[in-house]
C-alpha cells in the first residue's frame, strides 16, 4: 500500500465513525498529543486533544448528529505528514474538507480538520453542460 493510499484510508475510517457514532473509535484516529487543532463551520478553532476530542464527542452524541460522506478525496503526502482534500455532504449540503495527518508508529493519525461551507460549487464540464459533478480539484 503506497502512502497516499494509507492516508486515504485514514481519511475514509474517520468518516466511517460518522455512521456508527463511537467516539473511542473516533479519539483512536488523532495523534495522542496537544499539537491537534480543528474548526468546525462556524466555530472558532480548537486547540488541544482534550478540547478536539471533546468537540467531537458533542457531536457525536447529540441527538441531531448529522451523517457526513466524504467524497472526491484527494491526498498530498510529504514525508511523515500529508493531508487530504475532500468534500463532505451532509444531507445536501456540500462543505470543502481538509484533514491533515502526521505518521506516528507507522500509522496515519489526525493532526488537523478543517470544514467549511462552498460558495458555488463549479464543474469541469463545457461551459454548457449540465453540472454532473461537485468537483474541487
């Protein structure tokens, strides 16, 4: 398995965790120090595994949890770190993702998430098609 490949299935286990909602599988993914960081739309950034953790452990048990898919996952991989671009779906709702990873024993954990509603999301197709995909890369 090549890195961007390891990485991308990083990726895919972290939005796995959105359909069963366990938050110890979920605190398994990121790296076991305070250099982790995320925003959520519309939140300020968070800072510290304790606070990262705890943010996602509110939204996991909420009783309105959403169901977020990723699509279109894209990995840039650069030594021990390496990040992926994607787009979540939640509903239909279309938000650009980026996670970013750092390899610690050999394994890909989360360093960063970060999420954020798109603008307009524009296609590759002719000027004249219809848009038929939710391309960001």
């Amino acid at each position: 398995m090549t890195d961007k490949d390891a990485i991308i299935a990083a990726n895919a286990a972290f939005y796995a965790v959105f359909s069963t909602g366990t938050v110890e599988e979920l605190a398994r993914l990121w790296a076991d120090d305070d250099d982790i960081s995320c925003i959520h739309p519309g939140w300020p950034a968070i800072v510290g595994r304790a606070a990262v953790i705890g943010s996602w452990r509110d939204i996991l048990l909420s009783p309105n949890r959403p169901q977020i898919t990723c699509q279109e996952s894209y990995a840039i991989v650069t030594g021990d770190n390496g990040h992926v671009l994607c787009i979540e779906l939640i509903g239909s709702m279309a938000l650009a993702a980026s996670n970013h990873f750092r390899r610690v024993g050999g394994a890909w954990r989360l360093i960063h998430h970060q999420s954020s509603p798109i603008a307009q999301i524009e296609s590759q197709a002719p000027p004249n098609a219809p848009p038929t995909s939710r391309q960001i890369h």
